[in-house]
C-alpha cells in the first residue's frame, strides 16, 4: 500500500478513538474523500508526459510554420506559399493533439501559467489558421470540401469547449479561494473573454468558407485565361524548326513568359493578394497583439494543475509559435499592397461597397441548378425549389457581406502605414517621370539572359498576365521581379552544369552510334515484339565497357559518372515523350538494371568484369556476354507464360538487348575482332554512347517548352520552376548540338530511337 494512503489511514484510526462523539457516516465519508484524492493523484502522474506530447504537436506546427517562413524569403516570394504546412489530414491531427489545453472540460488551471498556457492556445490555434489559409488554394474541389469540413469541426469542437469553460468558471479557476468563482463573475467579463479568445477563431473560419467558394470560381477564370495566353505563346513564338534545334535564348524568352504566367495565375498568389488573406492577417496580429498584452504579466513559475512542469514548456514553445507565425500573415498584408501598389487600388479598397463577381459565383451556380428532387409531387418541388433559392440567397448576401467587412479590415494596414505609402507613391511617380525621360534616348527593358526583355509596348508581357480583375493590374515591380526571379534561377543553374557528361558529349561527332547499336541481321529471340528505349542501350553498352578488365580504372569511372548524369536528362525525355505502356515496360527495366551495374558492378548478377577471365580478347569477352544472354533469353522464353515473374521479364528484356548489342559488334568485325585491342573497342563504346546521348538531348528543347505548361493548375509554377532549372543546366549542352543537322523526320519522330536507327539505315529525302 502507499505509505502516504496508509499514513492518513492511520491519522483517520487515531481521529476516531480520541473523538468518539463524530459520527460513523461522517467518518466514512471522509475517508472516501480522501480515497479519492489520492486515486486522482495517481491518475495525474501521466499528465505531465501527455503536456509533453501537447508541446511535441505544437513545435512540429512551429517547425512547418518556420520553413514556410524561410522558403518564402529564399525565393522571395513574400506571399509565403504554405509547402510544408498544408491543411490536410495528417496537420489536422496534430494541430488537434496542439490545442488539447483549451479542449479540456474538467482540468482545473489554478496557476496563473496554467491559465495563460490553456488561453494562449487559443490565440497559437489563430496563428496557424491565418498561416493555413493560402493552402485552400492547392486543393480540388473534394480535398476542398472534406478539409474544410473537417476544420470547420475541429474549430466549432474548440470554441464550445472554451465558451463551456467560461461559463462554467474554469478558466477563472483562484487558487487562493479554492473554489469555482461562477457567481462572482461578471457578465462584462465573460463577454469580453469571449471576445478575445472565441470570436477570432469563428471570424477566421467564416473567411476559410468564404474564401473557399471564391476559390473554386477563381480557379475556373484563371484557367480560362491560362489557356488564352498558352495559345498566344505558342503563335508568338516558333518552338520548332525542321532540322534546327530551338535557340536557348528562344527558350529562356519561353520560359520567362510560362514563368510569369504559372506566377500571377497560381492560386496562392491569388488567394494571398485576396482581401480575406489580408483580413486574416490583421485578425492574426490583433489576437496575438492582445495575448502578449495580457500574458506578459505573468508568474512563469505559477503552475499547479495537474500537467505540473509540462505547462512551462507549452506555454513557452507556443507562445514563441504565435510570434513567429504572426509574420507570414503580416507580410502578407503589407506584400499585397506591394503587388497591386497604385492609388486605383487603394482606392478601390476603400470602396467596400463594390464586390467583385468571383466571390459569389459559385454561389449563383448553385442557386440556378436543378436539384434532384426525392418526390414526383409539385407541391413538394415548390417548396424545395424555394427553400433552396432562399438559403442561397442568405449565403449570397452573408457572402457579400464578409467580403466587405474584409475589405474593412484590410483598409486597417492601409491606415497604419497612410505615411510610408504616400513617401512611396511619391517616390513611384518621380521614377516614372525618370524613366519617361530616359525613353526619350533609350528604350527602357530588363534582361531576361542575353535578351532584352521590354515592359513597353513593343514587347509587352502583360499578356502573359492572369490576373481576376482586369480593370486593376499589377504593379511593374512585381512582374520584374518575377522576371529577374526566372533569370536568378536559370544563372545559377548555368552555373552547375553536367560536367562529366559535358566531357563524354565531345567525343560524338555525329549520330552514327545509333545507327550502330542494332542490325537487322540479328535474328530476333523475344517472341513479342521489341520496341526499344534511350536508355536501355546505353546501360547495355556500358555494361560491356566494364566487363573490359584492361581499361584504366579512372577512364571507366569517369564514362560511368557521365552515363549516370545523361541519364537524368534521358530520363526527362523518355518521361515526356515516350509514356506509352510498352516503352514505359522497357524503361523501368533499364532504370532496375542501372542500379545494379552502377551500384554493385554487376550485369544481371554476373560481375564485371569477369573475376580471373581465361582470355582477356575483346572478342571473348563479347561472345561469353551474347551467349550469357542469349540462354537466359531463351530459359525464359521456354517458361510457362503463367510461370514468368516480373523480374524474369525485365531480366529477359536486358538480355535481349544485350545479344542484339553484342552480336552486331560481332557482325561488325566478321574476321579480326580478337586483333582489336581492348582500349580501341573502349574508345569506339564511348563513341557510341555519346552519339546515342547526343541524340537523344536534342530532345532537350521539347522536353523544357513542354515541362513549361501542365493541365493542372496547382502544379503549373513547379513545373515551370523545374524547366527553367533544367533549361540553365543543360545551357551548354544544348549550345554544343546547335549546329548538328538532324534528321529529316517529323519533329514527333525524334523522340524515339527507333525512328533515328531506321532512318540513319536507310536515309530518305
């Protein structure tokens, strides 16, 4: 038994024997009294462990808050775009286990800390809402809806709890009087709790809702404008010439024009340039604004509930987490007059009666769509159809009604800052008289690589433009800094290019090694039909240069290394323009065989080169890989089609490449293949394989006008972000074959090597 238990058992014992006059059941019913608290106590021992796991929720929210902080300012994009905190399940779990404080009923706060800590709760839970908002943007219309259901639940839960608490008196729980103050507290006071700590959080999801039936509009307007400005791109300009690779400064002119469309029609710059980001913000720094005011008097070392020392550390982590992730919000709302900055704007802002026609569309489309009705009655239709127009109508006119208290709130940063804006507009109308009057003698432009790029109308960008409001456009800054963004990025990664595949593209001085890697005397061994890939010969070719014992250790390395970073950019290729189901089945199987040949030196789990070989001839060593291949091949042929696996499939298709290889290397020499030395069938590899890379990159400018656009508007500015970086590393690769004549073939065709090999063999006019 617990000595403490057995103690008061024993004080009990001597209380009744020296006081025979108290009563049996009063006796009894303090003993239970103190049962009971000792059993409460022991239940408690956990708490402070679970007040752990409540600051451990916390700091991950924090970290993901943080690194949105710091990727915004890395690529200055001070709208602060949410990519690692995103509302979605797994953030709302532990958003849930973060704000556990305020969502208990039943633990008493008698410590001032404990009370702050379960307060400040509250306002860290507006912090990540506010943080949160511009990720709306990256759902579809079903992620839209479940997550902001599930929000929308987890918010509802949290306010009744605290409201609860309040009127209960827990929260104003007094150590000192030990009891629930519940009939000393004034009316005025629990409004104004409630006001503080409840009405932030109900006003941020009123935005969440409201934004969300604007985004699902929006997104549809700034499709249809995408596609208008795509199509402009692609008669502006000429992405392809017959035998004549597009130019990088045509490219980095591309580029920059997706840049700046992918830029002002992604969602979240939209949303964060919207009238309820910058209302969030505001709600975001006043709520944060006052739990510092009315925290910042308290006894750190005021802690009694039953979370003991794990109230400390909450309240400090969390309240670190709301300063923090008040700047993302506040940027924001200052970012957006930056975006937008002219008096037309400000002024339009300050005209709250005028809601735009985005914000309630969706609304419209619901109100004026059939509904399928359960009944045949008319009688009942007429009153669905009339409760359904009613309530939209509300949901039209609450819709418009909180876009304009928006607007209201928003005006509030405009105020604040009324003397640094009017400095700065200023300073805007002075720089464009300088600018008037350098345009006079020059043309004024930003360079977009070697090209100039003109904000003027000789060349003007504004069509790649999307924007929701076309009588209020952006300011001039912000598209050069989009431009000089895309620039930034194609430089540096001008500045790491392939260097080892730099190195083996010099040693191809046409494309004849991929008229050399296959010939039609080679007899077929798969009884399907065998298309072939850019990948799979050159993993095939450079298996055979390792299987060569006599080369130089750093020669075969440096080839490999090479081969390694040609493969990324094949591996762009093949993505982009052979996706059919067959060459996909090819390519995997290169993709699995590279691992083992880079990785562990091995060729389907031969090693190479061949330990303590009889015969070191060139010929020997191709004739024990054809006919290594060539039996593997025909045992899996010989399977069972039921029997085959998948590994047997991607074995055979490799070994089938590696006979037709081999075997045309062989027909190549018919009589002196063991008088070449190993060193001339290396030299004459590596030529091969530089051809075929060579080939296969002149893709290259396809792969990145086509990486440029995407159907999916969520992922358009990444997929733009990841061609100008592919455009910048392979700057100098694309340079080196601009003068090489291709082919005579459809531009279509000169994706696919098997197109190159039949017409290198038989050219045509």
């Amino acid at each position: 038994m617990d000595p403490n238990l057995l103690n008061n058992y024993h004080q009990f014992q001597l209380l009744k024997a020296s006081c025979p006059n108290i009563t049996a059941g009063y006796l009894s019913s303090l003993w239970d009294l103190i049962y009971q608290s000792h059993q409460q106590n022991q239940y408690s021992k956990p708490m402070p462990w679970i007040g752990m796991y409540i600051a451990l929720a916390s700091l991950f929210c924090i970290l993901a808050m943080v690194a949105d902080l710091l990727h915004g300012l890395r690529n200055r994009k001070l709208w602060f775009p949410c990519k690692y905190f995103t509302l979605n399940a797994a953030s709302l779990t532990v958003i849930a286990v973060a704000i556990k404080l305020p969502m208990d009923l039943t633990n008493l706060t008698p410590g001032y800390i404990d009370q702050g800590a379960k307060l400040g709760s509250t306002s860290f839970m507006c912090t990540m809402m506010a943080n949160l908002l511009p990720s709306l943007a990256t759902m579809d219309s079903k992620e839209l809806f479940s997550n902001m259901i599930a929000l929308g639940i987890l918010v509802i839960t949290l306010v009744v709890n605290v409201c609860i608490q309040i009127y209960t008196g827990v929260l104003f729980y007094s150590v000192d009087d030990a009891k629930l103050l519940d009939s000393e507290i004034p009316f005025i006071l629990r409004v104004i709790v409630v006001a503080i700590f409840v009405v932030p959080m109900l006003m941020l999801l009123i935005i969440y809702a409201c934004s969300s039936l604007a985004i699902l509009k929006s997104k549809e307007i700034l499709e249809s404008k995408y596609q208008s400005a795509h199509q402009t791109t692609l008669m502006d300009q000429e992405l392809q010439q017959p035998g004549k690779l597009l130019t990088v400064e045509k490219l980095k002119q591309h580029v920059s024009n997706y840049w700046i469309m992918a830029g002002t029609g992604s969602p979240q710059f939209m949303i964060a340039c919207s009238t309820t980001t910058s209302a969030s913000g505001v709600i975001c720094v006043l709520s944060t604004s006052i739990i510092i005011y009315l925290l910042s008097s308290l006894n750190l070392g005021d802690h009694n509930s039953d979370y003991k020392w794990s109230m400390l550390v909450i309240f400090t982590i969390q309240s670190i987490g709301t300063i923090l992730g008040t700047i993302a919000p506040l940027v924001r709302c200052f970012a957006a007059l930056s975006f937008k900055f002219s008096v037309k704007w400000i002024w339009k802002q300050v005209k709250v009666c005028k809601v735009e026609s985005y914000w309630t569309l969706k609304l419209h489309d619901w109100k004026h769509s059939s509904v399928p009705f359960p009944s045949s009655g008319r009688n009942c239709k007429v009153v669905i159809q009339f409760l359904k127009i009613l309530s939209l109508s509300i949901c039209i006119g609450f819709q418009k009604t909180v876009v304009v208290a928006c607007k209201i709130i928003a005006v509030i940063p405009i105020l604040i800052a009324v003397i640094p804006i009017f400095f700065v507009i200023c300073f805007v109308y002075c720089l464009s008289c300088w600018k008037w009057l350098k345009a006079m003698f020059s043309a004024s432009s930003i360079v977009v690589g070697q090209n100039p790029v003109h904000l003027g109308k000789d060349k003007d960008l504004r069509r790649y433009v999307l924007q929701l409001q076309d009588d209020i456009e952006y300011a001039e800054t912000t598209l050069k800094g989009m431009l000089k963004s895309v620039n930034r990025l194609i430089q540096k990664a001008e500045q790491q290019p392939p260097k080892n595949l730099m190195k083996l593209l010099v040693e191809s001085r046409g494309f004849e090694g991929v008229e050399k890697i296959d010939s039609h005397l080679v007899s077929p061994l798969l009884s399907e039909e065998y298309l072939n890939c850019w990948s799979l010969p050159l993993v095939t070719l450079t298996s055979i240069v390792m299987s060569l014992p006599n080369i130089q250790k750093n020669k075969v390395d440096c080839l490999v290394s090479g081969v390694n970073e040609g493969l990324v950019y094949v591996k762009f290729v093949e993505e982009c323009l052979n996706a059919t189901d067959n060459h996909v089945r090819i390519q995997k199987a290169a993709k699995t065989l590279w691992v083992e040949v880079e990785v562990y030196h091995k060729w389907l789990g031969h090693k190479l080169p061949k330990p303590k070989p009889r015969v070191n001839t060139p010929g020997h060593i191709l004739q024990w890989l054809r006919n290594t291949a060539k039996n593997m091949v025909i045992k899996v042929e010989s399977m069972d089609i039921q029997g085959r696996k998948d590994n047997s499939k991607y074995s055979s298709i490799c070994a089938n490449s590696m006979y037709r290889i081999t075997e045309t290397i062989l027909l190549s020499y018919p009589e002196n293949i063991d008088e070449v030395s190993q060193e001339e069938l290396f030299a004459q590899l590596s030529s091969m394989i530089a051809d075929i890379l060579a080939a296969c990159l002149t893709n290259l400018p396809q792969v990145i006008t086509m990486k440029c656009h995407t159907s999916a508007i969520e992922k358009r500015e990444a997929s733009v972000q990841a061609a100008a970086q592919l455009l910048g590393e392979t700057t100098k690769i694309i340079n080196s074959l601009q003068d090489r004549e291709l082919p005579s073939l459809n531009p279509k065709d000169l994706a696919f090597i098997d197109k190159w090999h039949s017409y290198l063999k038989h050219p045509f006019p």
